[in-house]
C-alpha cells in the first residue's frame, strides 16, 4: 500500500458513507516472528502500517504456506465501546487451519491480547455510519527463503485493519449466482475447511467467468458426486425450502463459518427449524419449480447475510422466492447486526468489548 495519511481525516479517499471493502488500512499492524531456531514466537509488536519485504524465494510466495482470517470490530452506543464478533472462535479456527497448513499455532490469548491492542490503538478508524466496521484480517505465511517444498521453518504473523462498507456492490440487496459443474473449490481431504489463500485461487476462474455472466458468486457443488451442495466460496450457504431452513454439513470440505455457526442458533431461537445435512442441487431446483423454494441467503463475515434472487444451472435461470430478500434472511440481518453494534442485547454472550 505504501504511504498512507496518518488520519482518516486527512485521505482523499475516506468517507464514510462508501466504504467499500479491503482498500483502505488503518495507521498500525501487529506483528509478530517466529524462528524454529530462534526458539519459536518473538516478542510481537507494533508498527505503522507498511509493506512487507520479502526475498523473492519466499515459500509462501512458491508454495502457499499461508493462513488467514477475517472477523470485524464493530463501535458501540458508548463512545468507549469497541465490540467484537466471537473473535474466539475466528483464533481457534486460525490455529485449525495452521495444523492443517504445517505452521505453528499462536497462543489464542496472546493472539487475543495483542489484537485488542492494536485495535485500540486505532479505535478512531472505526466507522460508525450503518452497515460499516472495522475489519480485522490476521495472517500468518511462511517465509523462509527456500525453495526447496518442506514446511518453512519461519512465520511471520501480523494482522491488518480495515475500515469497511458491504462486501458485495449489491450491499443488502439480493444476489444472482450461477451453479458450477464445470470447477471444483474442495474435496475430502483437502484444505477446503482450512482458511487458506489456495481456496481462494481455486475459487477465481469460475468466478470470473460468473461475473462475465452477470452473477455475482459461484455456488459451488461436491467435487465428487457434482452433486450435494457446498458454499459460495465468500459465504456459506442457506436454503429455506417449505418452512424449513437447510444448510450443507460441515464434512471437511466447506468453511466452518463464524457466521453460519451464529445463524443456526439464531435461526432456531427465532422459531425455525433448521437442519445441517446434504442438500443436493435438485432438490433446490425442484423447490424452485413446485414454488417450495422461499430463500436462499449467504452468510459470512464480509457478507453479513446476503439474500439470492436468483440462481443458474445447467443453463437454466431459477427465481428464489418472489425475487426479492425474503422475510429470514432480513430478520437475522437486522438482529444480528443490531446485536453486533450493541443496539440489541446479546444474550448468547458472542460479543466481546476490547474498548476499555
Ligand atoms: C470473510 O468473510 O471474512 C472472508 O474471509 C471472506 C472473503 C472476504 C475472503
């Protein structure tokens, strides 16, 4: 990113009112090295926001060796409040994904500590208009300059902040997305529920060949039976077919999402019966064609919940519902950012105030 104005104030392209998402970074990171022949981690710290040099044989750079995540910071009714979004559950997800990965974990209330930190540190870049937060992303790659194919030896750890709008130019608004027989995100085995940047290579081609098509994302299909449902790469997914709310199982293959997990149990408290288990891409589209098929609604951390209108397959479009964001997914959307914000009380305990 280069140089950056040491307040928002001063950018040219700051305004709170369009934000959109990842281009605009806040004045500090936080980082973090670790050596396996310098005894592990060191001592973490933090620094203006900068660009990173690397040797150009970086593994990470070579072979992927690299995990992320994403949660968001959200600023409350009271000035001094900054909350959080089950930021436990995002590190122990981070460190899953870095067994998965061959990287070393990072000590979940260290990780906690110094994320707060730096958070504070530039709570002033936290929006407050509707619909915006401050978007955390941790990430670990590896870099030993090396370019023989073992796991690095050193990590180096930082996270980087975010002020962002909606994800999606769509915001709230329903999205289109086609089904893809023709690629595959993941299969049993893989990294498909690690949060690695190797999914998100793999999620590309088709998606630009979405876009071309005028959809927004990929629904993507089991990589064996080209069958079951998955997820949409950026989101998980959810259908509400008679009544009743579905969405694929986690059997290795999908995003173990922070947001669908609070979806689930939101969903239920709120009077609807909600199964995790295969859905296969017909039964949506038989939904579709007998008129059973009300939602369908992503979900994630950068989306939030977004609604789909309409989806593709095999060719052939297929209207959700009436076309427009049906009555669910607009009742968690509302809830749930209400309860992100701290307009609503949280009685699960998700929130979690690093402000004072
Ligand atoms: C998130 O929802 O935080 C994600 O990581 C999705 C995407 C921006 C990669």
């Amino acid at each position: 990113m280069g140089t950056l104005p040491r307040n928002r104030a001063a950018s040219p392209q700051y305004d709170e009112n369009k934000l959109g998402f990842g281009t605009i970074f806040t004045e500090h990171m936080l980082q973090m090295r670790y050596s396996a022949d310098e005894g592990g981690w060191q001592v973490p710290e933090i620094v203006s926001f900068q660009d990173l040099v690397l040797h150009p044989a970086t593994m990470m750079l070579h072979y992927g060796q690299q995990v992320f995540e994403g949660l968001k910071a959200f600023a409350g009714p009271d000035e001094e409040d900054i909350l959080l979004f089950r930021p436990d559950m995002n590190i122990a997800r981070f460190n899953k994904s870095c067994a998965r990965l061959c990287i070393p974990i990072v000590d979940s209330d260290l990780f906690m500590d110094q994320m707060s930190k730096l958070i504070r540190l530039d709570r002033d870049w936290i929006p407050r208009t509707h619909g915006t937060s401050l978007y955390v992303r941790p990430t670990i790659i590896a870099t030993d300059p090396f370019l023989g194919v073992r796991p690095s030896k050193q990590y180096l750890f930082y996270i980087i902040l975010c002020p962002v709008g909606a994800y999606y130019p769509e915001g709230f608004n329903p999205v289109k997305i086609v089904v893809t027989d023709k690629y595959i995100r993941a299969c049993r085995g893989g990294l498909g529920e690690a949060k690695t940047a190797a999914n998100y290579a793999a999620s590309l081609l088709a998606a630009e060949e979405a876009h071309e098509e005028g959809f927004t994302q990929v629904l993507w299909l089991n990589a064996v039976d080209k069958c079951s449902i998955e997820e949409v790469g950026t989101m998980n997914i959810f259908f509400r077919i008679d009544g009743e709310v579905v969405t694929p199982a986690l059997e290795g293959t999908i995003l173990p999402g922070v947001t669908r997990d609070s979806v689930i149990r939101f969903a239920r408290d709120l009077g609807n019966k909600v199964t995790e288990r295969q859905i296969s891409i017909e039964e949506v589209v038989r939904a579709a064609e007998t008129g059973s098929l009300q939602e369908i609604f992503g979900s994630g951390t950068a989306a939030v919940i977004s609604p789909v209108s309409h989806f593709r397959y095999k060719g052939r479009d297929y209207m959700v519902g009436d076309g427009q964001t049906g009555p669910v997914a607009r009742r968690l959307f509302d809830d749930l950012t209400a309860i992100q914000t701290g307009h609503k009380p949280d009685p699960y305990g998700w929130m979690v105030n690093v402000g004072k």
